[in-house]
C-alpha cells in the first residue's frame, strides 16, 4: 500500500502512517493454535464488511478482510463459514442484526447461528457512540498487525474513513462521511469497542474450557 498522499480528515490516517513506519503492515502468518474471531458490518441494501482476526495478548493479528456487495447474508455466512483454514471463536455483529425480518419473523443473528452451527458463535456487540467507538479504534489500530495482501481493501477504508466536510460552512463536521470506507470502518470499530484491552491470549482449546491459559510473549513484528 502507498501511504504518501494523506486523506484530508482522515479519522486513521496517522495511526495508519505510524502502522506503516513500524513493519507492522506486511505479512502476518495464520497461528494454527489461536482461534479466528471476525467482525462484522451488516448491509441490508449495501456492502457487508468483515474483518479476520486472532488476538495474542494486545496484539491483534488482522488475516484477512472481505466484502461483498448486493449478496444474501445467507451465501455470505456460508461462504465464511466454508473457509475451513479457520477455527472460529466468535462472529461479532452489530446491533442491528437482532432486527427481525418481517417475513419470517427471524432474526439474522440467529440465521447466522444456523449457518455456523457451533464453528464459532454469533454475538451482538452492544450499541455504542461513533465517538467512543474511533477513540477506541485509534487505540486498537496501534495493537494490530495487518496483512498487507489479505487486507488491502479493508486498509485503505481505514485510511479514508474520514469527517464530513460542509461546502457552504467550509468546515468539518464531527460525524463520519458514510461512503465505500465506512463498512470496513464500522467493522473494524466492532473489534476495538469490545476486545481492544483484552490481555489474554486465545487458543482454540481455550475456547472448550472456562479456564484461559496465562498470557505468553508476543510474536513481534509482521515482516513486509
């Protein structure tokens, strides 16, 4: 990725820049013995975002990043559910997926769930304020290594995610512009509102059991 012309308004744009300068924006290896958890920007008439990611410690390790546009949520929740190079710990969704479809009177959370069928389980991240939710993500930001390859369209979201600018006021608003950017964005705020400080670190067996294992050392930087 080319990080030389900044986004004016830009929410990420230096966290992204210091992500950039750190190698931590390069190569970033699936760790077999950490489960996958994904996030998730529902579009109902628009793009659906998500986000695959395994947590060591603080550090967020970003796989992958997928998008699909004027797709059923159905074939999209097959179609993760069938990347099996995966073990999933839970799916992350926003609050709007408890909303109940008037045909059937279902919600999609619990469409998800079916899909899913116990590779990972599908959660409700409780509404939040946009503000928090960037703070947040500024912070998560400087936790995570990104896939350069893998996540290239969800990285260049994150740099355009960006302030609504007024013509006639010639002035910036303090609400995010909603465009192409904003579904990797709102995915990627869904990791940092509910996992940003978690200090344990993951195994897929951990997952089976109540007790967590003690926290070990981190595995350091991607490699561009």
């Amino acid at each position: 990725c080319s990080f030389a012309a900044g986004v004016v308004g830009s929410y990420y744009g230096r966290v992204m820049e210091e992500a950039r300068t750190q190698n931590r924006i390069g190569k970033v290896p699936h760790d077999q013995l950490l489960p996958v958890h994904t996030y998730w920007d529902i579009g109902i008439d628009d793009s659906t975002a998500v986000w695959f990611g395994q947590r060591r410690g603080l550090e967020r390790r970003w796989l992958a990043y997928r998008e699909w546009k004027d797709t059923p949520l159905l074939d999209i929740f097959e179609e993760v559910n069938a990347m099996r190079q995966y073990r999933y710990a839970l799916h992350q969704f926003p609050h709007d997926s408890k909303h109940r479809e008037k045909s059937t009177g279902r919600r999609i959370i619990e469409y998800a769930n079916d899909v899913f069928d116990g590779n990972g389980d599908a959660v409700v991240v409780p509404i939040h304020s946009i503000e928090d939710g960037i703070e947040a993500t500024r912070h998560l930001i400087k936790q995570s290594w990104f896939d350069e390859e893998q996540c290239e369209l969800g990285i260049y979201a994150l740099l355009n995610y960006r302030k609504k600018f007024d013509e006639k006021l010639q002035a910036y608003h303090q609400t995010p512009l909603h465009d192409w950017s904003s579904h990797g964005a709102d995915a990627f705020r869904m990791a940092a509102w509910v996992d940003s400080d978690e200090p344990e670190v993951d195994t897929v067996e951990s997952w089976q059991r109540t007790v967590k294992p003690k926290v070990i050392r981190s595995f350091g930087r991607a490699r561009q």
